[in-house]
C-alpha cells in the first residue's frame, strides 16, 4: 500500500477538512470570541455597546475594556443565587432522569436481540415531537382545571391539606426539565448496560449473590461510565435552559438561562449578558471535564 | 419471570407512559370541540380549519422549511467532509469545532451569534441569519452519523481501491460515498428535524422579521393558548415522525446489509 504523504493526498485532506473548518472558525470560534470581548466592554446609553472611542475622547478609559461587569457579577448575591439555584435545579432533574431511566435501559439491555432496537427507538421517538410542544404538553397536564390538578388536589384534600398550583412552580420546571431530558439519559446507559457479560452476573449468583447484591456489587459499579455520560448530557443543558422556566415556572423560578435571555432581549444589556454567558461556559467546561474525568473506562480494582 | 423482572418492567411502563402521555394528550385535544384544554366535548377538525386559515402561520410554516431545507443541505455537505476528515486523518482542532456546539447549551450559541451578526457582519437578522446558525450546530450531528458509518465500515475496501489506482477522488465518488450515502441522508433528514424544531438558537438570531415556525408556537404557548395548538403540534409530530422513520429504515438497512 501506498502510505499517507503523497501530494494528492494532502490536497485531498484539505479539501476535505478545509471547508467544514473554515465555516466552524467563522461561525463559532469568531462568534465566540467577540462573546468574550463584548463581555469586557461598556453598555451603551439605549442598550447593546457603548463606542470604542479613541483614546482623546475616550470616556471610559484608555481601550473602552473593563472588567466592571464581572465585579458586577460577584458583588451581587442575587446572581450566585441564581447560579446556584440553576446547579440545585440541574442536579435534581439529572438525578430523577437517572431514577427514571435505569430500570428503563437495564430492561431493554436485558430483552431479546430482536427487541431491544424497537425498545430504544420508542424512547427516542418524542423527539419527533416539537421542543416546544413536549413543554406545552405539561402546561394542559398541569393546569388548574386539569384531571390531574383536580386529582391530587381531592387527594390532599383527602389529608386535610389546602389546594395546591401545580403550574407555574418549580415543580413544574423540574418535571419539564426531566420530561425534556429523559432520552439523553436512557441512551448512554443503555449503550452500556448491553456490553455487559452475563456470565459476571451467573458467576456472582454462584458465588451466592442475591439479586440486590448482583445489582449493587456488579452491575452499578460497571454501569458508572454510563451513569456520568448520561448525567454530563442532561445536567449541562438543564443548566443553560430558559424555556421550561420560562413557560413552566413562575416569576420566581428564573434561572441563568432566563437571566441571560432578558440581558438581550430584554434590558439589552449585552456585556452583563456576554458576562453571564463566559461564566455558564465556565460552569458547563468544568462539568464537561469532571465527567469526563469519572467517565473514563474503571480500573480493574486490584485486591 | 423472576421477581426483579417484574420490578424492572413496571419501572419500565411506567418511564414509557411518562414519555407518551402528554404527548397523547395533545392529539387528542386537537381533535376537541372546546377552546379549553380541559374536558372532552366531541370530535372536531375545527383547530385544523382554523390552522389553514391562519395567513401567518402558513408563512411561517414556509419560511420555517426554507429555513430547514437549505440548513439540512449546508449541514449535510460540511458535515459530511468533518465526517470523513475526522474518520481519515488524526486531526486535532476539526473534532473540537465540530462536537463542542453539539454539547454545549444552546443559549450560548445563540448568544454568541446574535453578537456576531450584529456587531461583525452588521447582518440584519432574519432568514439568512437562522439559516447559518442551524448549519452550525447540525454539522456536529451530520458528522457524527457519517463517522459512526466510517467506524463499522472495513477499511481494506479503500485500499485495495488505491491498490488499484483510483485516485483520492475516484475513491470517493465510486466507493465511500455510496458506501455512506444511507448516514449522509439519515444526517440530512436529522438536520432537518432539528432545524425545523428548534427554538433556542431561532430566538436568539431571529430579529424581528419574518414569522418563523417555532417562534409563532411559542408566542401562541405564551399569550393566548388555543388548541390550534394542538392541532399544529400534531401536524408537526406527523411530519418529524416521518423522517425519523426514514432516517431509521435507511440506517438499519446499513445495518442488514453489514451483518451479511
């Protein structure tokens, strides 16, 4: 075989290569970037950005550059509140996603061959559906004059306990949240779940396992790659999630995501928006890297 | 059956009845004769009617498929060669531009291109604008289809093509890309699902011009819910329902034919 460097293969990596990443470094490094900067200028009087003025009549300083708005992001409360609020919110619906999901995937891991794409592909398939119209869903379900409101509300009644709003609470945004995210969820589990050996788990049952012990001591340890992928895929976009809140929530449930939306299209304040933008980044790289980090395959644990 | 079986597939009806149920919910309401979304009066296709009739809607609709058809084909031909880059040469920097938008949230895409059309380019923002953010984060999803197909392909094929004197090019148009071409359609049809449904990303880069699909649904969601609603999420389902259907034959079909 002909190995690697002739011209004509080199011409033909960049042809290959050069298109897809001349349009990703305009589109999205670029776009990046200027993100970064815009963070580090000044608001303009009406909205978006004050003028780079020339030094002369610069009213801001020399470059028309500051760091004013990250000052601003750590001297309020409120924004670490709502930073937190969102992490709180995201952890949540990652670890119900990881409740609901699990038995799900062990048991389409577990089928017959031939069932087990049926099963995955009726887990993907809501996806079809809108984005929006999966939240929309629960706003009719929800409700104050829905079957279900109606039913939980006889049954605290039941108890003695006043009628309660499902909708427009955090209870709402949690159960859209996890509705919006359960695939991402099944599917890496899944994924690792079906490599599994049997024999591991006729060997431990040998060995005089019980079912939980089989589970705890043998199935969930060689599932945690599975789990930290799953999880790194519904914790980090819960994190930068405006819309459940937004059409789910209540006035108070606002998370960065609602935070960063109303810095554009509301108060059009885009270096405090850029700002909350560069610190998301921050959060969902260092969670990017912690799951990574747990993800990778486990070391055989040595006696 | 044993005992965790049994746990297990209740668990299991129970994460599917999640998933299905609401959905159900809004198909059925689209067929009821009420303006609210609460009890079951009787069977009509007045939100359907009413659909049809709503000027700005349909122009929306239009809008929201040139959108989807020229993003999906942008997509579909980058995203393809990061594909095939990606698969046949070790290459650093290409994978991290390709799947970093796919992972990360929305908004910040959204957001970083809203600045850049707006300060850089000086882009009014409207179909063009949405059109090149959809491209941007589907050549991630396309890529990644097409490399999987490269993955499980045998690589003997392509060298015995060189073997044989075919040139880069010979050996692309003769044997990979009929070879992929099931993934590169899956991916185009994929694009286009996800063109056609976001919201995040179509928010941020939308302007104020043109009626665009899921801005409409959500402005709907937001001030006046009617159940014309449910009748355009039902259309919509039936529309993506069909390429996902599609998209999955053409893949399996691969697959079939693999396991030969």
């Amino acid at each position: 075989m002909i190995k690697g460097n002739t011209k004509a293969n080199r011409t033909a990596k960049w042809l290959v290569s050069g298109p897809p990443l001349l349009f990703l470094l305009v589109f999205f490094v670029a776009p990046s970037l200027i993100m970064l900067f815009t963070s580090l200028r000044f608001p303009g009087e009406f909205g978006g950005l004050a003028p780079i003025a020339a030094p002369a009549e610069a009213v801001h300083g020399e470059y028309g550059l500051t760091l004013e708005t990250y000052q601003f992001f750590f001297s309020d409360i409120l924004y670490a509140e709502i930073f937190l609020k969102s992490f709180a919110v995201a952890a949540a619906s990652t670890l119900i996603c990881l409740i609901m999901a699990y038995p799900l995937a062990l048991l389409i891991a577990r089928s017959e061959k031939r069932f087990r794409n049926l099963m995955v592909l009726l887990v993907v398939l809501p996806f079809a559906s809108n984005f929006l119209i999966r939240i929309y869903a629960w706003m009719i379900i929800l409700g104050p004059e829905s079957v279900f409101s109606h039913f939980i509300n006889a049954l605290l009644g039941a108890f003695g306990i006043a009628p309660v709003t499902l909708l427009f609470s955090p209870f709402a945004v949690l159960v859209g949240m996890v509705y919006v995210h359960l695939p991402f969820m099944v599917l890496p589990l899944y994924t690792n779940l079906e490599k599994h050996d049997p024999a591991l788990l006729d060997a431990a049952q040998d060995l005089g396992a019980n079912a939980w012990q089989r589970f705890w001591r043998v199935t969930w340890p060689l599932s945690l790659p599975g789990v930290f992928s799953g999880a790194a895929l519904v914790f980090i976009p819960v994190l930068g999630m405006f819309a459940v809140p937004d059409i789910l929530g209540g006035t108070g449930d606002i998370l960065i995501g609602n935070l960063i939306k109303d810095q554009f299209l509301g108060t059009r304040d885009w270096p405090f928006g850029s700002t909350l933008s560069i610190m998301l980044t921050l959060a969902v790289l260092a969670i990017t890297a912690l799951a990574a980090w747990f993800a990778r395959p486990a070391a055989i644990p040595e006696r | 059956m044993r005992r965790s079986n049994i746990w297990l597939w209740s668990a299991a009806a129970l994460a599917y009845a999640f998933l299905y149920i609401p959905l159900i919910i809004v198909v059925v309401y689209s067929f009821n004769d009420s303006k609210l979304n609460a009890e079951w009066v009787g069977f009509t296709l007045s939100w359907y009617v009413a659909l049809f009739n709503n000027q700005e809607m349909l122009i929306a609709a239009r809008n929201s498929l040139i959108i989807a058809v020229s993003a999906s084909f942008l997509a579909t031909i980058l995203g393809t060669m990061a594909g095939l880059a990606i698969h046949r040469y070790k290459l650093k920097f290409l994978p991290l531009l390709v799947f970093t938008p796919v992972a990360m949230p929305e908004i910040l895409l959204g957001v970083a291109l809203l600045l850049f059309f707006l300060q850089v380019l000086n882009l009014t923002l409207g179909m063009i604008s949405i059109i090149i953010a959809h491209t941007t984060f589907c050549i991630g999803f396309v890529a990644i289809i097409v490399r999987a197909r490269l993955q499980g392909m045998d690589e003997s094929i392509f060298e015995a093509a060189r073997d044989l004197g075919a040139s880069p090019w010979q050996t692309f148009r003769l044997i990979t890309l009929p070879l992929i071409m099931p993934a590169v359609v899956a991916g185009a049809l994929m694009s286009f699902t996800l063109s056609i449904d976001d919201f995040v990303i179509t928010f941020f880069t939308k302007g104020v011009g043109e009626p665009i699909l899921p801005i409409q649904i959500y402005t709907m969601i937001k001030i006046a819910v009617t159940p014309e609603v449910n009748a355009i999420s039902t259309l919509l389902m039936l529309l993506t329902l069909t390429m996902i259907i599609i998209a999955a034959k053409l893949d399996s079909g691969v697959l079939r034919r693999e396991a030969k």
